[in-house]
C-alpha cells in the first residue's frame, strides 16, 4: 500500500533533517497539517506516491505509527496541539505541476 512505501517516510524524513525546504500552508483544521516541497528534490517513484493534478489519500498502517512514532510526533507538534493523542495517521499527497511542488497532508485522528 502507498501509505507504508519507504518513499514516504523517506520523504518526511528529509523533510525532518532539512526543515528549510519545507513550505508551511496556514492550519486549517486543528488535526491537520499541510506541508510543501519543491519538485526538484528527489522521490523514488515519484510518479506513483505523487500523483500529477490528483491526490492520493491513505493511512498509515498501526506497525507503521507505532514504529516511527518520534517521526509522526515531529510534525504532530505543527499541529499545536497540547497532548500528543492519536491514533490513526491519513497521509494526503500530490504532485501540483503548476507550482513545482509535492504537497504532502497529515492527519491526525
């Protein structure tokens, strides 16, 4: 499944180590975080994680929450929430063609 492809956690790890590249969208809701990065940076299978002008919604498998929990609670704390609670992470990702970018969405539930 998309959602447990080294890819991602690839890219949310580089994004982690290079928080410079990361272009942060406003909060919108309380759970989510929308997150962009430029096209140039390298992602293997781009094509099939990124999807050009279409997005690609789906969740983290529990072993993968529960294995890369201190990653998750990285970019759980852009959420501003006070207690670290969830349980269930949607990843939300896209290739937006016409501003060179990956937009990549967490949610938390």
């Amino acid at each position: 499944m998309a959602s447990n492809s080294d890819s991602i956690y690839h890219v949310l790890t580089y994004m982690q180590q290079h928080p410079e590249v990361i272009n942060r969208q406003p909060l919108e809701y309380t759970n989510v975080i929308r997150l962009n990065i430029p096209d140039s940076i390298k992602v293997a299978d781009a094509d099939i994680y990124f999807p050009r002008q279409k997005l690609m919604v789906n969740r983290f498998t529990p072993d993968f929450v529960a294995k890369n929990g201190n990653l998750l609670d990285y970019y759980y704390q852009m959420t501003h929430q006070e207690i670290p609670n969830f349980h269930d992470v949607w990843v939300t990702t896209s290739h937006i063609i016409d501003k060179n970018t990956y937009l990549l969405e967490l949610s938390f539930e």
